[in-house]
C-alpha cells in the first residue's frame, strides 16, 4: 500500500528555516517523480516544487524560488524540501505528492508550517 509521510513542519518566526521530510513506501520510489505542494486556509491547494527521478530536474513555483530546495535520497526512500527565509505567507499545510507510473492521486496527511512572529 502506497504510504507518504510528510513531518519537519512547526512554528518559526519570519527568516526562519525549517526542512520538510517526506518518507515514501509501498512502490517503486526512485521510479517516480515527487512534488511538494501547499494549502493555506482559505485557498487552494498549489503546486511548490517538483523534482524528477534522478533529482537532476527541478521545478519551483515563483513564490518559493530561490528561497526553497527540494531533493531526494533515493536510497532511504524520502523526498526533502528546505525552506529558507520563511515568510508569513509560506503558512500552510505542506503535502507530499507521489507520481507513481502516471497517476498522480497519491498524497501524505500534510505537516503543518506556520510562520508568525
């Protein structure tokens, strides 16, 4: 059964950094591309970054670009997103995405970052 865990969220004062982890099980990790996508209350989820197979081909959202990076670790299974300069507006749940043979429809329960002085 396809798992995605998603933790690292919490509370950090605008400036702040925090690291998410996304830890993948039940298929076939390294053959699929991961993404990190947001929901703030009140609004849509939206895409944030995406990384391929092999992590050499990145996608970040303009919002987040130059502040965020995202990688992986193929050998533990887990997808990362480094956050950096962290503003108010970063404030929302943070969710795993999994594209797993095409199929896109695979999500982790989200970790909750809030940024706030």
């Amino acid at each position: 059964q396809v798992q995605l865990v998603e933790s690292g969220g919490g509370l950090v004062q605008p400036g702040g950094s925090l690291r998410l982890s996304c830890a993948a099980s039940g298929f076939a990790f390294s053959s699929s591309g991961m993404s990190w996508y947001r929901q703030a209350p009140g609004k849509e989820r939206e895409l944030v970054a995406v990384i391929n197979t092999f992590g050499h081909s990145t996608y970040y959202a303009d919002s987040v670009k130059g502040r965020f990076t995202i990688s992986r670790d193929n050998a533990k299974n887990t997808m990362y997103l480094q956050m950096n300069s962290l503003k108010p507006e970063d404030t929302a749940v943070y969710y795993c995405n999994a594209d797993i043979r095409g199929r896109l429809g695979y999500w982790g329960q989200g970790t909750q970052v809030t940024v706030s002085s």
